[in-house]
C-alpha cells in the first residue's frame, strides 16, 4: 500500500498474512539507518512465528539523508507518522483478512527501529500492548565527539589495526573485576581502563599507542561536555566496544550523522563537520524542528495505564550508540513515574555484555526477545532473566542470563562460565 497522510507523503507499507495458523497477533517490525527500505528479513521472521507483520520504508527510498532537504513533511513521516499510519492501516487490513482484528500487537525494533517503538510509546499509546526497543538511535552529536577525538588532528587517528590491541588491553584490566575471568566485561561502568599502559616508550609501533593516540582513547570514553560551559551533553562509548571503533571512528565520521547535520540540521549538503562547534551548535542540533524523529519523552503513564509493556535492551560493546544513553532514558522514565518499583511491572531493561550494536560480538547476543515479550503480556509474568547464547560456526559454546538492569548476573563459584546455569542475578 502507499500512503499520503500529507501532500509530500510517499510512505509504503507491506503487509504479510499467514494464510495459516495465524497466532491471532501482529507484530510491526522496524526499520535501521535512515531506513528507505522494507524490513524484509525482519518481516519473514514475524511470519515464521505466526504473526501478521508489517514493515514500511519511512516514506523515502534509499538509505541516506537527502530526502529531508527541503521537505519538512517527509522528515516527519520518517521520525514517526510513518510508523503510526502504517500500524492503523495494517490493523483495519488484519481485521477486514481474518474477520476480525489481532488479539494483541507488538512492536519489534532495534537502532532506528528501538526509537521508532519508543516514539509509539510515547505518542501513540495505543498502537501496541508490547514493544522491544533495542539500542533506540536517537540522533546525538556522537559521531562528531568521536570524530574530532579521532579524526581531526591525523596524529590522533588510531588505525583500525590497533583496535584488538586496545581492546585486549581492556578486558585485561577489567575482565576479572565481576568475579569471574571469561573474556566479557560485566559492566564496564566499573572498568577505569588507562590506556597509557600500552603507550610506546620509544617511536610508534604495531603493540603500542602514540601519546596522541592514547589521549584519543582516553576522549572516546569521555561524556561529551560543553568545551567554554563544561555542561554534560551525551554519553560516549563504553570500554570494551574498541573491537567496533571504525563505524564512528573514521577515516570518515559515520555517514547517517553527517547526513543528519548536513540535510536536517544546517540543511546545506557541503556543510564540513570540522566546523562543528560544541557549544553553539548543540544548541541549533537540539532545536525541535531538527530532533522531530528523536524519542527522548520519559512519560509513559498513558502507555502503562494501558497495560503496555516496554522491554528495552542494549549491547554494552556497541560501538555505534552508547548503552548509557539508553540507561539515561531508563531512569529518566523511572524518576517520572515513581521508581523502579511503581514500574518494574512495566518496563525492564536488559543489557548484554559484549554484545555489538543489536546483535553480534563477543558476548552472548542471541535471545529470544519476542517469546520474553509475548509472555510478559499475555500472562504478565515480568521476565526476571532473559537467556542468551553465543555461537561459533553456528554451534553455540557459550549461554548466560541478562538480567533487568541494574541487577548483574554473578557467577554462583561452581560450574561451567559457559553455562547459564551457573549464574544468578543479583543487586551489584
């Protein structure tokens, strides 16, 4: 179907219906990037679990920014319109298919789709009973922190060579401190990493960091601050996340934020992200007409006055989006809405060791997310665990329980580490 819920509207949608044993359920999958493109893939997994699933490419086709320059209304339809008409149209299709409408509707999401679940949350509270949002993309300045640590004096550029060295040097000194030696790094807020360990005492080479190079490392775990105010502005990346530096750490600064700031922010496609200024032009990046996709609201009361449930989750090595932004926005919900314990029944947040952006790394990054979710809503059953797996070649060699932040999972001193059984959550 095509949409045109304004006069610059050209949204597209596919809806997919299981012609048999359908769950009685729909799942909407999400979109990554600037998206410009079905979730396809995403939907064939809707529809192999028995839900009625639909997809949309945000109202623009091909996967950068360009399309927002000089058309307001198409920036809207990709920050959240799209997302909204998509699930009203996919509804009245399920229902005038089958006969009647799906019993209950899930939002599953990761990157731009973990923020396009949270927009649904925020703004359309009845649009889903349940979302997963993982690592929500809302659009930061950093990509530009991380740029102008690595990139804009040549001598500070870390080539992607030394990436495993870094990280190495890393999990060496902070791996043991959960209690257990296994290659992961529980929670690397506890890990105070100096990276001048593995500085070169003589000329630069192949084992070793430059001075420039180890201040550089040193930034990239910094929150971004104000450089004339010293304000506070986002979180940076997490130690452990070296093995991905290259997504923001060059040659080039990631393409889907240089595209935000030339096409959305100073609208001018030969804008030089060398110019970027810390403190004036944060202000213009966090004016509303330039975060009109960002999903930063904390209240969910309509949302949870409705029974709705919010997993959020998140890789602590994502080299792409900071957890701690996504720990930010936890709390943030949490201190509107009473604390943990007036919403532990409706919002949880999981986060994975060693796992990359949305998936993938080091630590176990398979989970069943949807089956976790459908159970919390039908028998309201909050997971107080979720199991994830590793696997190598396609044989899985390692499993351990996530568990809702800020509980951490604590070897029991007995037992593989690579055996989920050998693990309890616990307070940290």
């Amino acid at each position: 179907a095509t949409l045109k819920p304004s006069s610059d509207s050209d949204i597209k949608i596919e809806v997919w219906l299981p012609s048999a044993d359908w769950n009685q359920k729909y799942e909407a999958v999400g979109n990554g990037g600037w998206a410009g493109v079905i979730s396809y893939s995403a939907m064939a997994e809707a529809l192999r679990d028995g839900y009625a699933t639909s997809s949309t490419d945000t109202g623009h086709v091909g996967g950068s920014g360009s399309f927002a320059l000089g058309h307001p209304e198409k920036l809207i339809d990709f920050g959240w319109r799209s997302q909204h008409e998509m699930t009203l149209k996919s509804k009245a299709i399920v229902a005038a298919f089958y006969g009647g409408g799906a019993r209950l509707s899930y939002w599953n999401g990761c990157s731009t789709g973990g923020r396009q679940g949270l927009k649904e949350a925020q703004k359309f509270p009845a649009d889903y009973d349940g979302i997963i949002a993982g690592a929500p993309a809302n659009r930061t300045a950093l990509a530009l922190w991380i740029a102008s640590a690595q990139l804009k004096d040549p001598a500070s550029y870390i080539p992607p060579a030394k990436y495993p060295l870094i990280h190495q040097a890393v999990v060496a000194a902070c791996d043991a401190r959960d209690g257990v030696k296994d290659g992961l790094i529980e929670d690397p807020t506890k890990c105070n990493f100096d990276p001048k360990v593995i500085e070169c005492k003589g000329a630069d080479g192949a084992d070793c960091l430059t001075a420039a190079q180890v201040e550089t490392v040193r930034k990239s775990y910094l929150t971004a601050a104000n450089p004339r105010t010293g304000q506070k502005l986002f979180p940076a990346l997490t130690p452990g996340s070296e093995l991905g530096w290259a997504t923001l750490g060059g040659p080039q600064p990631s393409p889907i934020i240089l595209d935000h700031y030339k096409y959305v922010v100073f609208k001018n496609p030969d804008w030089d992200w060398h110019t970027f200024d810390f403190d004036k032009d944060i202000v213009r990046s966090e004016e509303p007409d330039n975060v009109v996709m960002n999903s930063t609201d904390p209240n969910l009361a309509p949302f949870f006055a409705r029974k709705g449930k919010l997993l959020l989750y998140h890789g602590w090595a994502d080299p792409n989006i900071s957890p701690l932004s996504t720990i930010q926005y936890y709390k943030s919900v949490l201190d509107t809405l009473g604390g943990e314990k007036k919403t532990s029944d409706s919002v949880r947040l999981f986060l994975a060791p060693g796992m990359g952006h949305c998936g993938g790394g080091e630590g176990p990054n398979k989970m069943d997310l949807e089956g976790t979710l459908d159970k919390w809503v039908e028998k309201g059953t909050a997971p107080d665990k979720i199991i994830a797996s590793h696997a190598t070649a396609g044989k899985v060699d390692r499993t351990r329980p996530l568990c809702p932040y800020p509980q951490v999972a604590k070897y029991s001193g007995s037992g593989s580490i690579d055996e989920a059984a050998s693990f309890s959550c616990t307070a940290p």
